[in-house]
C-alpha cells in the first residue's frame, strides 16, 4: 500500500492516477478523518500485438451547469437546470443551501431526453418552516456520447424502510452517471446512499444502486418507493469509479475525491452507510462535480471530482459518522 498524506491537491491527484492502474491509496482527504481511495480498473484492455495507432474514445464538451431556486421559507422546492444547444445530461446532482439539517434532497431527477436534471428539496419534520433556504440543481452536460440512454428501476412500494432499487446497463454499455427520485416520501424519507456499482473482475460500472430510508420517528402516512435511475452509454470510454472515506463531524462533514489526470468526472455518487448498522440518519446535504480549480464554490469545466457534504438529521450531533464519496470518471476529449 501507498499512503499519501496531507491535503495538496497535486498530491491527491497523483493518488487518483496511481488509483487508475490498479494500486491501493489510501489519503487525508475530507474533513474530520481518514480517506482511502480506491478504483476498479479500467473496462478496457490492449490487445497484444503492435500498438494501435487510433486513440480510445473520449467524452467530448464536458460542462457543468447549475441553477438556484428562491431563497424563502416555504417547505418544499424544485429547481430545474438545462443542457446548453445540443448537449446531453451525463449526470445529475443537486445541494441544500441554509437549513442546518432540516431539509432533504427528495429528487435528483434526469428527465428521460436527458436535456435537463431536476432537484427537489422537502423539509423534514412537522416543525415550523425554516426561516430561509435553497435547493441547487446541477447537471454535467456534454456531447452526447454513443450509445447515450437513461434506465430506471423502482424499489417496493409499501410503508416499509429501508428500500433499495437497482439498475444494471444493458450489454455492451456502462454508467457515466447517476440520478434518483423518491416519491411519497413526504420529506420524511431521503436517500442515503447512491453507488455506482463496479464488477470487480471485468472493472466494467455496470449501473447504480439507490438505498433509502424513512425517519424512523416519523415515517412517511402513506406508500412510497425510490427510483435508481442509471445514465449508460457504450461501454468504450474507460470508464472508472474511485471513493473515498472520511469519518465526519457529527453535525457537519464534506469530502472530496479527485479523478486521475486525463479524464473527467462523469457521475457522482454517495454511501452515508458504507459499513452497515446504524448511520444515526446522516442527510447527505450537497453532491457536486466541481472542478479542482480554487476554493470550493469556485468551479471550472469540465468538472473533476466529486465534493460530499452531510450532516446529521435535525443537527442532533450525536457522534461521528463514516461516510463514502464517489465518483464516475472517463476518458476526456
């Protein structure tokens, strides 16, 4: 094993690279803890023989975009973002802004022309609304690779928790990135984990598995379930997935993974539970793509990591919590 210490970006970057080709990295990254980093390797192999002349395809005109809703105090809010021109969803991903642990991520929806990302923010208990907060929208666009297609699967649809639903790509695809969407939650059930899902011998992401849960104090009245949406696209862009773990302050934690030098970011993903038993309800409050180019907030295109920040349901701040962050990266145009 490599360890490599400290927070230099250069030196979390070089981790992701050496991640790519198969080594086991582990790096202080995050807030509040220990981070490993770890990849599957890449889908793709070389034939034996001479070396070929053509170079692997590559994700073109990758982009991030964002949109903000109004800043008030009402307890449910839905904001969309659109692709520019001709350019398609690749992924979707959305934060909370203000709230302080009273607001869940209810929706991260890619529509099915994958022209625009959706996400809905719902206040969380039957308290007195929050004085003022947002929900932000945010979709990785690009020039629609080959093959480009969104797939769903819906969980059970029933009063009980926890739920999971899970997608796999078709043949001959894999998944350059992520959505999901709970419906009749009611604000009272939010997704704690959306995985990439790697085979670990072929390295092929073959989709996305989406786990969610219910307040176990007060649970949705009715029915609901949870969709996984997976976006898939011809298995030929090298696609990889990289984590990382950090044990997060009780009542507020963020984590970043990088991707390796030469390809972008093209899925983001999360596990607030990643060792099984109790998470003490850990909300994930912001999943975003940002780029590596100054502080966070400050973005550049196309995006290369993929930022991870929590916080404990209620801010009850009770204990830590380890959480996993991941992102989807591919060869880059």
């Amino acid at each position: 094993m490599i360890r490599i210490t400290g927070g230099n970006l250069s030196a979390r970057r070089w981790a992701g690279w050496l991640a790519a080709v198969g080594l086991a990295l582990s790096a202080l990254v995050g807030t509040m803890g220990l981070a490993t980093t770890t990849s599957a390797a890449a889908g793709t192999s070389a034939a034996a023989g001479p070396a070929a002349t053509a170079s692997p395809p590559t994700i073109t005109g990758v982009e991030r975009k964002d949109k903000v809703s109004q800043d008030n105090s009402a307890i449910a809010k839905k904001v969309t973002v659109t692709c520019p021109g001709t350019k398609k969803v690749i992924n979707g991903s959305g934060k909370i802004i203000g709230a302080d642990g009273d607001v869940v991520l209810d929706e991260i929806y890619p529509n099915k022309d994958l022209t625009s990302v959706t996400v809905t923010g719902k206040e969380n208990d039957a308290a007195p609304p929050h004085p003022t907060w947002e929900v932000e929208a945010t979709a990785i666009c690009a020039d629609p690779p080959s093959g480009l297609k969104r797939y769903f699967a819906s969980s059970s649809n029933d009063t009980t928790s926890p739920k999971f639903a899970s997608k796999v790509c078709p043949v001959g695809k894999a998944a350059l990135g992520t959505g999901m969407d709970i419906i009749g939650g009611q604000g009272q059930a939010w997704a704690s984990a959306i995985i990439p899902g790697v085979d670990r011998t072929t390295g092929q992401v073959w989709g996305v598995t989406v786990d969610a849960m219910a307040d176990p104090a007060n649970p949705p009245t009715g029915k609901w379930h949870v969709n996984a949406f997976a976006i898939c696209a011809d298995d030929v862009y090298r696609q990889q997935v990289l984590s990382a773990d950090g044990q997060m302050d009780p009542d507020f934690g963020q984590l970043t993974v990088y991707c390796p030098f030469g390809t972008v970011a093209t899925g983001t993903g999360y596990d607030t539970n990643p060792f099984g038993g109790i998470n003490d309800e850990i909300i994930t409050y912001q999943i975003d793509p940002g780029g590596s180019s100054g502080l966070h907030g400050t973005y550049v295109s196309p995006p290369d990591s993929s930022f991870l920040q929590t916080f404990q349901k209620d801010a009850k701040g009770s204990a830590f919590a380890t959480v996993r962050d991941y992102v989807v990266c591919a060869n880059a145009g």
